[in-house]
C-alpha cells in the first residue's frame, strides 16, 4: 500500500474512535511522556497542538512547569521552513495554531512529532509536508525525537531517504525505543 492510502486509512481509523476512548489515551500517553521527560532532564522541548485527531498532549505543560515548551510556525511555506516559538498560539498555516513570533534558530534538546503512523524500525509517517524532516536536516546537532502516537498506528512501511529515525516513540501502551 503506497503512503498516501496509508494515511487516508488511519485518519479515517482515528477519526473513528470516540471521544471518550481518546481522552483516555491523550491521558495514558501524557503519564507515559511526563516520566520520560523527567527521566531525560531535558529544558527545550518542541511540541504540538494537535489537529485531526491527534493526540493532545498539552496539560503536559502544566504537569513540568520547568520545562519551556516551543511550537512550530511556518515561516515560509514555500521552502518549508519552521520556526519555533512559545504560547500564545493563534491559527496560522493552514489553520494549525502557531506561536505569534517564532525564532528558526531555536535549539530543542527534544521534538515531539505527532505521527499519523510509525513502523517497527522507528521511522514516522506524517502528513507527508517534509516541514519537520527538512527543519532535521537543517541541524547540526539533532533533538532527541520523540513520536507521539495511538498504539493502532504501528504500520508496515519503507522510509525515504530524507526520513528521519524516531528515537523513540510513545502510545498508551508505553514507550518503545529504536
């Protein structure tokens, strides 16, 4: 199966789940990601808001008040450039809420990058924009990355040659390393 009927498969499998079973996993995997986070003593870490269903890992900012949290904004869409800045979000690019200044030399020591799928050597299917991929390759020294996903997106897959390695990724059902 070819990446673009994957994608449409699983969002239409994690459009389906209740709202009721996906605050139950949003509150599984933030427990899973608060111990992780502690454990790695990490201060810089990229993260998300959550669109199309997936999944909202924000009351983690209340949970580590000293971490600081930055979130993507497309700088410039056409070469696909990322920036990353602190709350307030407000809609942005294509409507996803976005830091209102945003800084593309900004270190992370982690990413947080929501997955639509992720297969078993580590590697993470996104919504195939390449933003954060070319973000990856625009460091010399790469964050920790850190996939956030439901345990029913683990997928057979092969990655491009541009894809980058999750190191590790995070469900409900715990952390798995690569």
């Amino acid at each position: 199966m070819d990446k673009v009927q994957l994608r449409k498969d699983l969002l239409k499998q994690r459009d389906g789940l209740s709202e009721e079973l996906r605050l139950f996993i949003s509150t599984k995997v933030t427990e899973h990601l608060r111990t992780y986070i502690e454990a790695s003593k990490v201060n810089k870490i990229g993260s998300y808001s959550p669109i199309q269903g997936e999944i909202d890992i924000e009351e983690i900012e209340n949970r580590m008040p000293r971490v600081r949290f930055y979130f993507p904004k497309v700088v410039d869409p056409y070469s696909k450039l990322l920036g990353w800045g602190v709350r307030p979000l407000k809609p942005g690019f294509k409507n996803i809420n976005e830091p209102t200044e945003a800084s593309v030399n900004q270190d992370l020591d982690m990413l947080l990058a929501p997955c639509i799928g992720f297969n078993d050597d580590g590697y993470r299917l996104g919504y195939g924009g390449g933003f954060y991929d070319r973000y990856l390759n625009s460091l010399q020294v790469k964050p920790h990355i850190v996939g956030i996903s439901y345990a029913l997106s683990r997928v057979r897959f092969s990655p491009e040659v541009h894809d980058h390695k999750l190191d590790a990724v995070i469900t409900e059902s715990g952390i798995t390393f690569f």
